[in-house]
C-alpha cells in the first residue's frame, strides 16, 4: 500500500471523527516546511495540520522542547489590597470564554476586590475550567503589609507572667520554641510574626489562657534526621484558647489536649477562626534541608480525648494543602472529643483544598475532616464546610454515636492531579458514616446527614470515570436526608467541578464579610 494511500484512508478516519486535521507528505528530501501557525512539522516530508486545542503540547521532530500551545492570562498583579483594580489579559482564549474572578463574579477584564483573602482567578468556556488559565491573587487588607510585620527578628521569647505581646521571634532550634509561655495568668499574643524549626507558639505551663490575634507563623525545616516540623500552637492542660485572624505555613498545625474544665461561662473554650493556613507538614526531616520516607500523622487542627467540652467553634477556616509539598493526615480531627449536650462543637464555614500522601499515588489514610476518630464522640454540628482534591475521604464520621448532624457541606476531588497522576491506592468515599469505634450505644435517628452535596472520583487506569460519593450505611448507622451527588453521581469528577464547590465557599465568605487570615 503506498503512503499516499495511508495518508487518505488515516485523513478520512480523521474527518469521519469530526476532527479537523489533515496529513500531507511532502516531497522526500525537500527542505523542510516554513512553520506556519496550525501547523506541526512531525517529520521533514510529513506535516499534520490541525487546530491547537488547549493544553496541547506540541513535541518537534528530533526531541526539541516542548512548547505550550494552549490559552493563557495574564494578571496586572498576583498581589494588591482591598479596593484596587485588577486587569486581566487573555490571548489563545476560545470564542466564548470569559474571566471567572474566584468571588463569585465573572466577565470583564478588570474587577475590585472588596474581601481579603486568596482567589483562584481562571477562564471558563460553557462552564469547563481552562487549567492553563488558572492563576492565583492574594487580595490583602486596606492597608497592604502592615509595618510590624517586616520588623526585624529578635530571639525566642519566654512569657513568664500574664499580659500583651507582640513582636517578630525567631528560633534556629527544634528544641526551642519561638514563643513559650510559663505563666497561668491571661496571655494576649498580637501583630506577631514567628518563624521556628520546632513548635512556634508552646502552652509550657497546665492552665493555661491565650489569645492570638494577627500571629503569622512559617515552620522551618528542623534539620534533624527524622525530626518533625513544630506545631503552630500546642496546647495541653489548658483553660481557653481563642485563635482568630491568624496564619500559618509549613507547620504541623495547632493541637489541644486535656482541658483543665474551668473555662469561665461565656467565654470561649476552644476558639479556631479565620486562620489561613498553608502545607500542612508531617514529613521528617533528612538532616540536610530535605525531606525522608517517613511521616508523622499531624492536622491543620486536632481536638484530641476531650469529652464534655462547651464552647467550642472552629469557623471560617482555610487550608491549602500542595501536593508533593505538604503531609497532612486529617486536616480537622476530633479524636474521640464531643461536646455537651447544651453546646454542640461547631465545625462550619471551613475551606479545606488539598489531602495528599507525600506521594500522591501511594496508599493514604487522611482526608479532610474526620469525627468520632478512635473513641466515639457526640454533640457535634459538622455544616457548610467545603472540602475540594482530598485524596481519600472528605468528610466523615468514624464513631461518633449520637448527636450528629452533617449538614449542607459539599466537596469534589478529581481523584488525579493537574499532571494526571492517580492519587492514593485505597481512595475512600467523599463521605462515609462508619462504626470503628464499635461504640455499642449507637443511635442512628441522632446521627443525621442532610442536604450534603458530593462529588468524589476515584478513577482508575482501566476506569477513568469511578467515583464514590457517599458511605452512610443508613439506616442502620445514620439517618440520611435530601443528600444528592453531582451529575447524578455519574462520570467523572471534573476541574470545573472542584472549582465551582471552592467558588460557593467563596460566595459564603463574601456574603458573611470575613476576613480569613491576618486583618491588620
């Protein structure tokens, strides 16, 4: 059969496809083809025609580098403050495509930001995400950078008596905390900047009362062979502990255990909100600037064997979680904590983005948020928390016997990265209502799961559209109300849908004029 044959039975296929694209040989040992636009060279007598789609990478003969064909935006700033314009260029866009701003507005080529925070400012064609549009804008206060923060360093500080700190500390030993505080009198933290290879903020003493305000923290590497990054904060034998407007990076999070009970009424007993936080850290230290094998299971936050506690709100959160540069196990643990039968811990409001092993593929446990962990629990109101790319679950409950209530939280994973990678080996449902705990007093009537929304791909090679949106074992385990999955639970979990469930979490911060991370 000649080449010109082959060459119209392959451009017929192509045209019976709907594909317009066309192959043409040239003469052999002719020079090679002018490049033209649409036009690849595969070969110096073979040339495919055909129109760029977006992400196409376009490979030349003879191993040249690669180039990105697809469409492209280009943000006046990746930094500005409240109230300024931010312009936007597109080029190599389809007819059709308009600018998505990540607050729950689109269209134009400029827009003012109103609320603080961190958006995802993208072009969408007919609702589907152009990944390579995808760019991110850090919307900081009125005020920009605020003049404490740039401050320089001073050593660790030791708090021995009650009052106002602020300032900027730095520890270059694991074994030092940036800020210890040995005193059982009241404690302020404000317009503080941390930095530390082990914890940052250190509740040395039992009875313990703290407030942070406008704390930012950023964990170093310990440097030490199998040796943890540091908790932002570390609470144990505490009174109360309000943390708001705070943010963290490259920590192992903030942690609470054994609360002394005597948290005067009114006041809050555990306080977590509007903290930003970034890379949840569990990977141990090589001893030289890099990273092992080996993790330690840590969460943005945990709430660890604290039955009966009152006053407890951990709202308007958000965690960014990088793959491959971040180790997180459940980004909101309640190890066997509850609340009372009058004041229902409260989990609402929270933005969690991204739950990965170290390495994505391989087999992974943790997720997003995660209740009833190891020895049951009640009183506890899980609601509008939205959870996006957890590579396992995202939001479950693995013992908590009665007094539950999900309600009106949503989440989507794709269940692969942006480079296609399958994540985790065992990949669990997005929402799953199990008894591991095998507490024996369950009550399922009290254990309520309502108006959830879901969307969770656990794709396969030989299955690219699997997905496993709920596990509620209802009626047995838990009562299941109204609760619906995304295109009818059908196909596989799209970029567009992960980010509209990060857009509604957007909407409700705007609506509720928040400020998540520091205000001042």
């Amino acid at each position: 059969m000649s080449a010109d044959t082959v060459l119209a039975r392959i451009n017929a296929a192509l045209a019976r496809a709907g594909i317009a694209a066309a192959l043409s040989l040239g003469a052999a040992g002719s020079a090679a083809p002018v490049p033209v636009p649409g036009v690849t060279t595969l070969a110096a007598s073979l040339t495919l025609t055909l129109p760029l789609p977006e992400g196409l990478i376009v490979v030349a003969a003879g191993g040249a580098a690669p180039t990105p064909a697809g469409p492209d935006l280009e943000l006046s700033s990746a930094t500005v403050v409240t109230g300024s314009t931010v312009s936007a260029e597109t080029a190599r866009v389809p007819e059709g495509g308009v600018i998505v701003w990540g607050d729950g507005t689109q269209g134009g080529t400029e827009h003012v930001y109103t609320v603080p925070g961190t958006y995802s400012v993208r072009v969408e064609v007919d609702g589907a995400v152009l990944r390579s549009t995808i760019r991110t804008l850090t919307v900081l206060g009125p005020h920009g950078l605020p003049e404490w923060f740039t401050a320089p360093f001073q050593a660790p500080l030791v708090i021995t008596e009650g009052g106002v700190y602020s300032g900027n500390y730095r520890s270059n030993d694991w074994r030092v905390p940036a800020v210890q505080i040995k005193t059982r009198e009241a404690v302020f933290l404000g317009k503080m900047r941390l930095e530390g290879r082990g914890v940052l903020v250190e509740c040395a003493y039992e009875d313990v009362t703290l407030t942070m305000r406008n704390v930012y923290g950023v964990g170093l590497n310990p440097n030490e062979a199998g040796r943890r990054h540091g908790r932002f904060v570390n609470c144990e034998d505490f009174v109360s502990v309000d943390i708001e407007n705070c943010y963290c990076e490259k920590t192992s999070g903030i942690y609470f255990r054994s609360w002394t009970g005597r948290a005067a009424q009114g006041t809050p007993t555990i306080n977590v909100q509007k903290v930003r936080a970034k890379n949840i850290e569990g990977r141990l230290s090589d001893g030289a600037g890099g990273y092992s094998a080996g993790f330690y299971r840590v969460q943005f936050l945990q709430i660890n064997a604290i039955a009966n506690i009152p006053r407890v709100k951990i709202k308007w959160n958000s965690v960014l979680n990088e793959a491959r540069n971040s180790r997180v196990e459940d980004n909101i643990n309640l190890g066997g904590s509850s609340g009372t039968e009058d004041s229902w811990i409260e989990i609402a409001y929270n933005l969690i983005d991204g739950a990965y092993d170290a390495v994505p593929g391989a087999r992974y446990t943790g997720g997003g948020i995660l209740i009833g962990d190891g020895a049951g629990g009640q009183n506890i109101h899980v609601h509008h928390n939205a959870v996006v790319q957890s590579s396992n679950y995202s939001v479950a409950n693995a013992g908590a016997h009665r007094n539950v209530l999900f309600e009106d939280n949503r989440w989507a994973s794709t269940g692969r990265l942006a480079d296609g990678t399958l994540v985790n080996t065992i990949n669990d449902n997005g929402g799953y209502n199990r008894n591991y705990a095998r507490a024996l007093n369950w009550q399922p009537a009290s254990v309520i799961w309502r108006r959830n929304i879901a969307a969770h791909g656990k794709p396969t090679a030989s299955n690219p559209n699997r997905r496993g949106d709920y596990s509620l074992n209802a009626p047995t385990l838990s009562t299941s109300i109204d609760n619906t999955s995304l295109n009818g639970g059908v196909g596989a979990v799209t970029d567009a849908d992960v980010q509209a469930v990060r857009d509604w979490h957007a909407g409700l911060v705007a609506a509720g004029n928040v400020t998540i991370g520091l205000a001042a």
